[in-house]
C-alpha cells in the first residue's frame, strides 16, 4: 500500500498536471506487488490477479504519463500489452522509450490525420504504402512486432541509433537525421523516467 503513496510523492515532486498524477497513482498502486510469470503467456497480467508483473505495470505507468498528455488515440495499456507479448513470443524486449519517441516523430502519437485514417500510429509501410489495420491497437502489435523481429533481433538500440536499419540493412524511415531525432527524444525520457 505505501507503494502507490511513494508513486504520488513522486509526481507531485516532478509537477505533474492532475489527470498524469491520477494516472500514475492508479497504476502505480499494483507496482509493488509480487512479480511473478502469468500462467498463460498470452495474456499479459491484470491488476486482479496474483501473477503481476512488476515490468509490465511500470512500463504501462510510465507510458500513461506521457500519453496522458496528448489526446492520442495510443493507450498506455496497449503498449504495455505489446512490450508483453513480444517479450514473451520473441524474447525480445521493446524498450518504452523507444516506442514512445517513434510514436511522437512518426504521428504524434497517433494524432495526425492519416494516421487516424489508416490506425497506424507508427507510419508502418507495405508493399502498396501505408499499411491500414482494423484498429489503434493492431497497429500497435505490428510496430512491437516489427521493431523486436526486424530490428532488435540483430541490432541494439544504440546501434539503431546511429543507422535505423532493419537486419536486411532497409530503413525505419528515409530522411536524414530520424536517428538523431529519436535518440534526442529517448534522451528527454531517459531523464524524466531515470532509465
């Protein structure tokens, strides 16, 4: 119980505004819980049960945070469940601070219009263009998905930060300077979550 209060000191020491706080405080509430594997590796843990993940909710607190501050249609919730089941299927884990920044350079996290259009909130190109999935959520499996099978598999973050290439050597995103924007970015979080 004294967990989620020391999540409150927190923010209230970093400013935050009302609605981030609240968010923070919610799901920093099952923080300190014990962390143990779920039984089923498909479904990422929830507040109830007694296999909470300790990662799983401050990856998801951390990304509430910042989302609280954006009207994005990307939930803290479905990153979190994306991180979860690309650690679980591939073993490859998607840092938050890397999927929020390409979230912010690629739509704003979500917001710009032909993001919404295509519910792509990471600008993922197929062979026709811009790919368009069923939902917000999806689009959001697939960049995890991608991010851990094409690019994390082979490289790490600080390589990526310096060539953004895929393991077959093609680019995330074709003009100069993504990478030092991303980095730039990861940066302002690394400060702000102190990982």
């Amino acid at each position: 119980m004294l967990g989620w209060v020391k999540i409150l000191l927190t923010n209230i020491k970093q400013n935050m505004d009302f609605k981030s706080l609240l968010a923070g405080a919610f799901i920093g509430m099952a923080i300190f819980m014990p962390c143990q594997t779920p039984q089923s590796t498909s479904t990422p843990p929830s507040q109830q049960e007694d296999t909470l993940c300790e990662d799983y909710w401050v990856y998801r607190r951390n990304a509430s945070i910042i989302l609280a501050k954006y009207k994005s249609n990307i939930t803290a919730k479905m990153l979190a469940d994306a991180w979860w089941h690309t650690r679980e299927e591939y073993g490859v884990e998607v840092p938050l601070k890397l999927a929020l920044a390409q979230a912010q350079m690629e739509s704003m996290f979500g917001t710009t219009r032909l993001t919404v259009k295509n519910k792509n909130p990471y600008n993922i190109v197929g062979k026709g263009g811009f790919v368009r999935y069923q939902t917000v959520n999806k689009g959001v499996r697939a960049y995890y998905r991608i991010i851990a099978n094409q690019y994390l598999k082979c490289k790490t973050v600080d390589q990526l930060m310096k060539e953004f290439t895929n393991c077959s050597g093609h680019r995330y995103a074709e003009y100069e300077g993504y990478e030092q924007m991303i980095d730039s970015q990861m940066t302002y979080y690394e400060r702000k979550f102190g990982y």
